[in-house]
C-alpha cells in the first residue's frame, strides 16, 4: 500500500452490473463522492431505479455482447470523451449439478461468458477510451473463492481463478500505457445472488462494508485487495488446501 494518489472525485466510472448487489453500493458511495457513474445490466427496469436513487446515469446492455459493449462504450464516448475507471463488477453464481441438472450446459456457457469473457473482452475494448484519462484504472471484482473450489459450483470459483490470474498478468502489461489494474477479492457478500449460501455455513460481508473497503483500497492505489475472510481463505490455501477444499464441500445450498 502506497501514498494515497488516487483521486476519487469528479471522475466518469462505468459500473457493469450496476443494477443490484455490489453494483448498487458501489454506484452508490461512488456518486457521492461526486464522480459521474455510468451502470449497465441487462435488466432495464431494475437498472433505471438505481439510477434514479443513486443519480447514475444508465444504459442498458448485455455485457456479454460484443455489440452491446461497443454501444455501450461509444455512448460514454460521445458524452464524455473519456473514461476513468472501468468498474468490472457483473457476474453470476450458480450451485448446480454438473452430471445431473438439465440445464447444465447453458449454465456452464453462461457462468464463463458473464464473470470471465466479458471482464477481459470489455477491458481490451474500454482501451481507447481508458487512454484519453489522466488517471485511468481498470477495477476487477473477483473472489475468494480463486483461491479454492466451491464443490457445489462446478464452474464459479474457476472463473474467478481465472480473473485473479488475468489481472495479474493485465496490470504488468498494461503498466507502460499508464493505466492502472486493481483486484478486490470479497468474501461471501450478502446480495440476491449469494441468498442460495446457508447463511450458517459463511459470515456474510454487507455491501456498504465491502465498497468502503474497496474504496479505501483504491485511494491508496492497493491493487489488489483481500477483504474479510479473503485474507484467511488465501492463507489456508497455501498451507492447508485439502483441509480448506473440505470444509468448502461442505456447503449447503437452498
């Protein structure tokens, strides 16, 4: 963690996914801080009421189409001309069967095209514009779950193991053009999308606790960041794996 160098007013933020979940909080504490924040997602009623309570601005789109993300970006473009942050947040978790559920093969397709294609393909088309700030970063929110395998989810945890990697190997390539990647690796948070979790079985971070986190961590250019239980999860799977991958079969859904 470095000097605190990382001014977080009046900058233009897209937020993926900012609808719901960590989306809405981080919209939320983002714009009052008075930075100008633009949300995506794919449901545009539920989109266009956080934009209303947060003072967002919205455009809907599908962050796995590479149409949608051009359209996406070029409204910003002509808007804004330039973009500061790119706030990779949109992403799905499902517990299913992999040998049984019926739907498993739209499930797989779906888990990897929305928490690992779409960051990386956003990110490469975000470039251009991402070049035009005199401060540009690129925000991944991956997982704890990189660190180790959720049996229930035959396919999450890969796809957030993949995003730490890639972000990793991102902010050494990205370094010479001047922009900035950032991790932030939360815990079990509690959204909608986590409700399926027993509660019992994970301490649920809440969301404003999270982004504060987070924006702590990016006021002090921490690129990346293990929040909560993280920290423990990464530990335990350097010196205990199998005990850790155990303890994580054990995991009831609803």
């Amino acid at each position: 963690m470095g000097e605190i160098d990382l001014d977080l007013k009046s900058k233009i933020i897209l937020v993926t996914g900012g609808g719901s979940g960590i989306g809405l909080e981080l919209t939320r504490q983002l714009t009052t801080l008075g930075n100008t924040v633009i949300i995506c997602g794919r449901d545009a009623g539920k989109l266009a009421e956080a934009a209303r309570v947060t003072g967002a601005q919205a455009i809907a789109g599908d962050v796995t189409s590479a149409d949608d993300q051009d359209r996406i970006l070029s409204g910003i473009e002509e808007q804004h001309g330039r973009l500061d942050l790119l706030i990779n947040n949109a992403g799905i978790f499902l517990p299913y069967d992999f040998a049984t559920d019926p739907d498993a093969l739209h499930k797989i397709e779906s888990e990897i095209a929305i928490n690992a294609t779409a960051p990386l393909t956003l990110t490469r088309r975000a470039l251009p514009l991402l070049k035009m700030s005199a401060q540009p970063g690129v925000l991944f929110i991956g997982s704890g779950g990189a660190f180790v395998a959720l049996p229930g989810t035959p396919v999450y945890s890969g796809t957030k193991a993949l995003i730490h990697h890639c972000a990793k190997t991102l902010r050494h390539q990205l370094q010479p053009h001047g922009i900035t990647v950032f991790e932030a690796l939360p815990p079990v948070v509690e959204t909608d999308m986590t409700s399926v979790l027993k509660s019992d079985n994970f301490k649920k971070m809440k969301p404003a606790d999270l982004v504060r986190a987070i924006i702590e961590g990016l006021r002090r250019n921490q690129t990346e960041m293990l929040v909560g239980q993280s920290r423990q999860i990464k530990l335990m799977s350097r010196i205990a794996p199998a005990f850790l991958f155990r303890q994580f079969a054990k995991t009831e859904f609803h």
